[in-house]
C-alpha cells in the first residue's frame, strides 16, 4: 500500500510516558483512503525496540481515525532493563505478548490520544494526549 493517489501518512507525537507504562512518543501510518487498511510505519516507545508492522483500522474517515495494533515483538533495551524494566514481570513488568497499542485522531482538530493497554493486568494501562501531522 504505498500508492499515493489513495493514502494518507500521518505522523503522531505524543506525551512521553513512564517505562512501567509504554505509550509511544512517536507514531507513523499509512492509511487507504477509501478502505480499512492500513500499515504501522514506525513507532517510537522509548526504552523500548520497536518494529513496524500491521495494525488494524477500526474506524476511518471524514472525521476520524482509529486504529490498534499488538507490540507482541517488542522488547525493551538493555538500558530500560538496567533500570529495572523486565518484560517478565519485577518492578516494570510488561508482558509484551498481551500488550497491545491504540491511536485516536480527531482529523479536524488533528489532536491525538495514544493508548497502552495490557488485556490481563489494567494497572500497567496508560494514555497519553498528542498532536498529529498529515504528511505529503
């Protein structure tokens, strides 16, 4: 999906966030235009490596923007990890497999809120406020 004449790349900026709650800082998609399919460019979580990959669209168009995808491959770096991050549980535990992410974008104000959740352990969930560009 990389055909200009039908897709909109966003680029996201958000709210840092805690290591104990991973929400991402920097966000870019690809969205169809005209159909639910879209694509994960980058994602920027810091003390966390990040892959580019599917996501899922839950809503798109005239007004809105919603999509979700998981951070199964994630992992955080070494330095988080000094600091006490553990994708196994321990202080900042996250279990990555069941963590998944999500971007709201409100496209007339292009104001963004980014979600953390992890489906089994709520307190670990987070969200963050940002603003959206639409790149050309």
């Amino acid at each position: 999906m990389t055909n200009p004449a039908v897709a909109d790349v966003y680029e996201y900026t958000f709210e840092q966030g805690h290591i104990a709650k991973p929400t991402p800082t920097r966000v870019v998609i690809e969205l169809d235009a005209y159909q639910r399919i879209g694509k994960l460019l980058k994602v920027e979580i810091p003390g966390v490596v990040t892959q580019p990959g599917p996501l899922t669209v839950k809503r798109n168009n005239i007004r809105v923007a919603s999509v979700q995808w998981q951070g199964r491959d994630y992992k955080f770096t070494p330095e988080a990890m000094q600091k006490g991050a553990s994708g196994r549980g321990g202080n900042y535990g996250v279990n990555w497999y069941n963590h998944g992410f999500s971007v709201f974008l409100n496209k007339k104000s292009m104001k963004a809120l980014t979600r953390s959740v992890d489906v089994r352990w709520q307190p670990i969930s987070s969200e963050k406020s940002g603003i959206c560009v639409r790149l050309d």
